[in-house]
C-alpha cells in the first residue's frame, strides 16, 4: 500500500472520516461477499433436485439477498456521505495551511516561484490528495482484507483452488509497488509540465494586452503549442507505464479467475471437492476477485495522492525569511490603529537579493512625524529599502529601529499593522470598488470608506461608474488607469490610517489632472504621519524633511534640497531633470 509519513500528517482532522470511509467500503465489500454465499446456497437447494425441498427453502436465502441488498445500498450512501466530508475537510484544512504558508513566506517566496505552479497545488494536487483518503485507501484496504477472508475460507473448502487465488492477488497488490519507482518520476514529470504550461497559459492571458501592442500573438502560440506538446509527451511517458501496469493487473485478474475456475471445475470432476464445495467454490472465487478488479484504479488514485504529497509537503515545510505567520500578532491587530511614536531608524543595514544587487550601509533616520524622501536612479536601490521597512524582506546585516522595537521575527509583525503603504504596483482584488477599499480596514463603515475615497480624490470617479461603489472590478482592476489604481492604495491607506507611511509615488506619465489629485490626496494621507516616500514629484520633494539621494544601493548624498543644491552633483543632475520633467 502506499503511504509515506506526510500522508500520516496531511490525515489530522479527517481521520474519523476515513477510517469510517475505509470501514463502510469494507463492510460493502463483505455484504456483497455474504450475498454471494447466500446465492450459492439459493442455487445448491435448486440443484438438490427435490421439488418440495426447493419450494420450501429457496426463498429464505432470497429473501435475506434482497434485504442485503438494501444495507448495501445504505452502506454505500453511508459511505459515499462520509468520504465527501471528509474530503471537504481534508481540502480546506490543507488548502488553508498552504494559503497561511504563501502569507508567512511573503513576497520573497511569491516573487521566484510561478504562479501558475502555486495554483496548481492549491487546486489539482490537493484535489489528488483528497481522493487518496476518499477513494484509495477505502478501496484498496476493503479489497484486501476481503480477500485475507475469502482466501481462508476457501483453504477450508480446497486449498489448491485458495493458492491460486492467493497467488493472482498477492500479483495483484505488489505489482503496482514493482512500477512505483518508474511512475513516481514520469509523475513528477507530469505534474512540472503540467505546472509550466499552466504557468504560461495565465502568463499569456495577463499579458495579452502587451502582446497584441508587440504584434506577438502568433508567437506565444506557437511558444503555448510547444509547452503543451511537452505536457502531452510527459503524458503519454506516464500513460504508457500505466497501461503496461493495468495490463500485468489484468494479467493476473483475468488468468487468476481462469485458473481457480477450472482447477475447482477438474479438482470436483476428479471428485476431491464435492459438487456443493464446488458451487461455493465459484462464487467465492467471484466474490474475491470482484473487489480486487477495482484496484487498478485505486492504484491510480493512490500514487497520484502520494506523488501530490510530496510537492505540498515540500511547500508547506519551506522556511520563511521572515515570518509574519509565527510573529507574536493577531490578525485583528493589524486594523488597530495603532499608537506610534518614535523614529525609524535604518543602522548600517546590508542587504542582498539571490542576484548580484546589493544595499551596503544604509544609515539613516526618520525622525517621528516627519517625511523622508528617495530619490535616485531606476535600480538605485529605493524600493528594496522600502521593502525591508515593510518588512517583505530580513536585512543581511545591521539593524532598522521601528521606535524601540528592533525589526525581527517577532516584531514584524507588529510593525507591520503600524505602517500604512502605498505602492506602486497596487493590486485591485476581484470584486466590488467598495471591496477593495475595504481591505484598508475590515471593520470600517461604508461612510467611513466613502470618505476615504473622498479625500483620495476618487469619490467623483468612482460616482461616474455604472453601480458606483458596488461596481464589480475585473480581476487586477483593468478599468482603472495607473493614476486611478494609485489613488485607490491611497484610500486604503488613508482608511487604515496607520502611524507610519510608505509610499512608493506613481511614475508612469501621469496627465496633469491625475498628478494634482495625487498630490492633494497623498498630502491627505501624509498629514502628520511619519513617513518614508519614493519621491518623482517636485512638490513632494520640496515638503520632505531630508532628501537621500540613492544608486548603485548606497547612500550618494542626504541633506535637505537647499544643503543638496550646493553639496550633491547627483542630486544637482537629478534635480535637473525634475525641473525639466524627465524624472521618471
Ligand atoms: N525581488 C527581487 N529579486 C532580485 N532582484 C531584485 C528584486 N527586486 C529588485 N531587484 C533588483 O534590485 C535592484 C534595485 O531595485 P529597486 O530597489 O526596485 O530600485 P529602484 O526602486 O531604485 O528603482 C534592481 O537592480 C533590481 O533588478
Ligand atoms: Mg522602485
């Protein structure tokens, strides 16, 4: 039988179910097994040839038949209730531990693996999961215990005719473990190719925007067809095992019954089994194979589940940077608005991405409700820094100071549910524009959301929209402009109305309209917060307290704009461009 040690873990919590299912599927078994005794019986008194005998005592086997017949049928819905809540169960519980896992590894993890791969683990291989506990265990434990009794009930009869049996279906179990090695990796295979040409098939679908504007459209077919001719070879790789599998199955099935059949047939002809041994001998024989036909399937079911264990576990036991999850926080708190007050302070911080960028020494403070800004080159830098105070990422080495609290494992956290941010790659949610405001802070009142849409700038927009609030948004908000999606983070933030602000401004060539409504409602937002802000506006720049200028991941230059007018030949080159719009 297959199972592995995560499949013992994954069980926690639909245990009872299974072990109900795995009984009332044996119990089914053994029902259908009586039922075929009892048929034996009803034929042996038929065969008896006394007339009077028969109409006498043929219909209490009958009648006993038609009665198991219905506790099979009850059987069977039993089990068929039991295995579905169990499956459900099995489903949301590892669904959910695999949803908490992508929270706790953030966007560290997020950003190197494909969606498409993660997809497909939450969906298709916890869904193979389920029908290991569901269908696989019930089917193959049922069939084989049914026939440990069959096989010794037949010893008794003729043991001759019991080794044969026992032989075909001790075939019949260990053959699948002869195949396993080679299934297991063409079932990895499988499921990688599967994973990529799912991963490319949302890729193509998110970006076909850009793929019509690059006249791309023939090409990404072509590039989908070759993915999916690797996915059809993977396959049929896997198929062929699997026949080959079935066939020695059914090998063993078909020549097993064959060969008990006509060693009982010749054995009662040679007068070693009496005629009546010989009629219980048959059903028996059917009764005991019957169930074990069903096995090629289960097999099936039960190597994809294991196959699907090893991916999930591997998921679930990856080690978090940092963790949210674990940090000492509750969900709830991070809505608080919670009471800050202090600097935030960035000490020699060190940091590297698996690649070749690095921040090196990165010192600085924010002082308590004031606003520091970034600017610098694209690739400077600006963002990771932004990144490690929101906590997505551990610093390599020196520290950063929230007011007291030193940020680690278990004080993200808690800094986090202090920090309002606004990037700019905002993600709108599949759902209404109230929804995805909302998400600022669960518990807010639909006047409070109103308002914070108000002081976005984005009420009169969102009033223009076919059911205003309750618009339904397509998935990623692809009726909202890149100035719109910022103003929409913006009201999230200012319904949160956390102490602390990062706000990453936009930078795609906003209209003048949009860039003023984005100024007012950041000023909004920005109002005695303590904030860090990615700065490529010249109003924003002029507010900040202290400038830092950032590339190549250090600190180049930091000061205020006049001190860095006269000190700074980057910041003197940047602020150039400011001037003469160029700055993205
Ligand atoms: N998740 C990531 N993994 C690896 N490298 C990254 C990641 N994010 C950004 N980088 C790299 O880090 C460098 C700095 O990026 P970023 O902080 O976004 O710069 P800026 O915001 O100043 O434009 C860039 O070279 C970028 O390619
Ligand atoms: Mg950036």
């Amino acid at each position: 039988m297959f199972i592995n040690k995560h499949l013992i873990d994954f069980m926690r919590g639909c245990k009872q179910y299974t072990f109900l299912s795995c009984f009332l599927e044996f119990l089914w078994t053994i029902v259908g097994a009586i039922i075929s005794l009892l048929s034996a019986c009803a034929i042996r008194i038929v065969l008896s040839g006394k007339p009077f005998f028969v109409f006498k005592y043929v219909y209490q086997p009958l009648i006993i038949v038609v009665v198991l017949l219905f506790v099979q049928f009850i059987v069977y819905k039993q089990k068929v209730s039991s295995a579905n809540k169990g499956s459900r169960i099995i489903k949301t519980q590892i669904r959910q531990d695999l949803l908490n896992k992508l929270f706790e590894l953030g966007s560290a993890y997020t950003t190197t693996s494909r969606t498409g791969e993660v997809a497909n683990t939450i969906s298709n291989k916890v869904e193979w999961l389920s029908n290991y506990y569901t269908l696989y265990l019930p089917a193959s434990s049922s069939s084989i215990i049914n026939a440990v009794f069959i096989i010794t009930g037949l010893y008794i009869i003729d043991a001759v005719t019991a080794s044969i049996c026992l032989v075909s279906c001790l075939g019949m179990m260990f053959c699948p473990m002869l195949f396993y090695n080679f299934m297991k990796d063409r079932g990895i295979k499988e499921w990688k190719a599967y994973s990529d040409y799912y991963s490319d098939c949302l890729d193509s679908i998110q970006g076909i925007t850009t793929l019509k504007a690059f006249n791309a459209n023939q090409r990404r077919c072509i590039y989908i067809d070759k993915k999916g001719e690797e996915f059809r070879r993977a396959i049929m790789s896997q198929l062929r095992v699997t026949m080959l599998e079935n066939g020695v199955l059914e090998f063993f099935l078909q020549t097993g019954c064959a060969l008990s059949v006509a060693t009982a047939t010749v054995r009662a002809a040679l007068g070693v089994i009496s005629p009546d041994g010989l009629i219980f001998t048959l059903f028996l024989t059917a009764a005991c194979f019957m169930p074990m036909a069903k096995l090629g399937n289960a097999w099936h079911m039960g190597y994809r589940g294991i196959t699907a264990s090893y991916s999930i576990s591997e998921l679930l036991t990856k080690k978090a940077t940092f963790s949210l999850a674990k940090a000492n926080v509750s969900i709830n708190a991070d809505f608080k608005n919670v009471e800050f007050d202090g600097d935030i302070e960035f000490n020699d911080v060190s940091f590297s991405y698996d690649g070749d960028f690095a921040l090196k020494d990165i010192t600085f403070t924010v002082k308590n409700r004031t606003m520091v800004a970034l600017v610098g080159a694209s690739g400077g830098g600006k963002s990771t820094i932004a990144h490690l105070l929101a906590g997505f990422y551990p610093v390599g080495s020196g520290a950063i100071y929230v007011g007291k609290m030193n940020m680690s494992k278990q004080t993200v956290g808690s800094i986090q549910s202090m920090i309002s941010a606004v990037w700019q790659d905002c993600h709108i949610f599949y759902g209404t524009v109230y929804e995805n405001i909302l998400l600022g802070r669960p518990d807010a009142s639909r006047d409070e959301v109103i308002n914070a849409a108000k002081k976005a700038n984005l009420h009169d927009f969102i009033e223009t929209l076919p059911m205003g609030y309750d618009t339904p948004l397509g998935e990623n908000g692809m009726r909202f402009s890149g100035g719109e999606r910022q103003r929409l983070a913006i009201a999230r933030a200012i319904l949160k109305d956390a102490p602390i602000l990062i706000f990453d401004e936009a930078t795609s060539s906003l209209d003048r309209k949009n860039e003023l409504d984005i100024q007012k409602s950041f000023n909004e937002l920005s109002c005695a917060k303590t904030s860090l802000v990615i700065a490529h506006r010249l109003p924003t720049i002029q507010r900040a307290n202290q400038i830092i200028v950032v590339g190549n991941g250090k600190i180049l230059a930091a000061g205020t704009h006049e001190k860095l007018l006269k000190s700074s030949p980057e910041y003197n080159s940047l602020w150039g461009r400011f001037l003469g719009g160029q700055y993205e």
